[in-house]
C-alpha cells in the first residue's frame, strides 16, 4: 500500500522508514546485469538489508559521504528555487513515499503528478548532460523508480552547476512513466529475485550458531 510521510529528509525519522527497504537511490546496483545474477554490490546491499529487517534499525555505518554529495545537498535549495523561478511552480517537500518493502525520496513533489531529482554537477559533467540531450544514464534506475514507486506520472531530472552563468544553471529533462512500463515491469522481476536472495541471508543469520573448539591439550 502506498504511503506518503511528509517529514524531512536525512533525519532519524526519516533513517528508519528507509531500514529494510529497498529504495530507488539504491536500484541501480539491484539492476545492474540485469538477466544475470546479482554482482557484488547487490548482495551486499541485500545483507544489509536483512540484517536491518532483524534487528529494525538502520546500519549506521553503510551512510555514505563525500565532498560532491555535501556540495548537492548544500546546492539543492538553490536549484530548486532556480527550477521553481524557471517553470513558474512551487515544489513541496519530496518526503518519504513508502510501498510495501520499497520506498522513495524525491527531491520534491510538483502538483498532484509530479517530482523533481535534483543533481549538482561541476561544469565538465554538467555540459555532458546537456549534450546528451536526455537525462543522465547514471541515473537511470532511480528516476524509474522513483515513478514507479510514488505512482506519479512523470519526473523531472534536473542538472544544476552554480559555476554556470546565471540563466544558463540548470538543464531539466522530463521523464514519463508511460515511457518506460517496460522498464518498471523489469524492476519488478528483479525485486522479485533480490527478495529471495534476502530471504537466503536472512535465514543462514538465523540459522548461524557460535561455533567454540577446544583447546589443544
């Protein structure tokens, strides 16, 4: 059942609706070799999260930060309002939207059909993305299942590099759901696998028994 919770994100609230979810900032390495079996990334994460759905709180130590992250989050205000100025809208909080064992936080809700993903670049990628004329690939499976999740109708991916002149600073291209039902129906089999695979793991910590030898006479 699809639930919004509208609270702020990178929050301790926040941290334990995401605990043994799988969640669309994360579906990419679920998808990656799609057909094939899971890499190494995606059974870390599906120990990750059957640990967190034993023990109903989050790992701590799988957060991760670097100088580029805390620049987006940092930049993310600006770009919004830029967006907010540019297609004359207001975004409101992006939140929580959670789905049975998935769940999603855009970057903001536009409307009663839309989201926005915002993505701060330095201007070599920006000018990339720009080039490519689509949204960036790297991308991919969040944006998908951000729609696929929250059930809206189409996402905004947005660029944003304040070293860019002024009316230059964000690229924003539009991704539809009724464009990729092939896409989603592949997110859904692949969950389906990644569940059996934390089902897996779940059991053998279940069924995991200190082991104690004896001392060498």
């Amino acid at each position: 059942m699809l639930k919004f919770h509208d609270i702020q994100q990178n929050t301790d609230e926040w941290d334990k609706l995401r605990s043994g979810r799988v969640t669309s900032s994360s579906l990419q390495c679920v998808m990656a070799n799609f057909g094939k079996a899971f890499g190494d990334p995606a059974k870390k994460y599906a120990a990750n999260i059957a640990v967190e759905q034993i023990t109903k709180r989050k790992i701590q130590s799988d957060s991760y930060s670097n100088s580029h992250m805390d620049r987006g989050h940092q930049q993310e205000p600006l770009a919004r309002q830029r967006y907010e100025e540019e297609f004359f809208c207001e975004v409101l909080n992006g939140g929580f939207f959670s789905s049975g064992n998935t769940g999603a936080s855009p970057d903001g809700l536009v409307g009663a059909n839309g989201l926005i993903e915002i993505k701060s670049a330095i201007p070599s990628v920006h000018v990339k993305r720009v080039k490519s004329g689509t949204y960036d690939p790297a991308y991919k499976w969040q944006l998908i299942g951000n729609l696929r999740i929250t059930d809206r109708e189409w996402i905004d991916f947005i660029s944003y590099c304040s070293d860019f002149p002024e009316d230059k600073q964000i690229y924003v291209r539009r991704l539809y759901a009724d464009k990729v039902i092939q896409e989603m129906a592949q997110i859904d089999i692949r969950l389906g696998q990644f569940w059996e695979l934390v089902d897996e793991i779940k059991n053998t910590i279940n069924c995991t028994a200190m082991i104690v030898t004896d001392k060498a006479s």
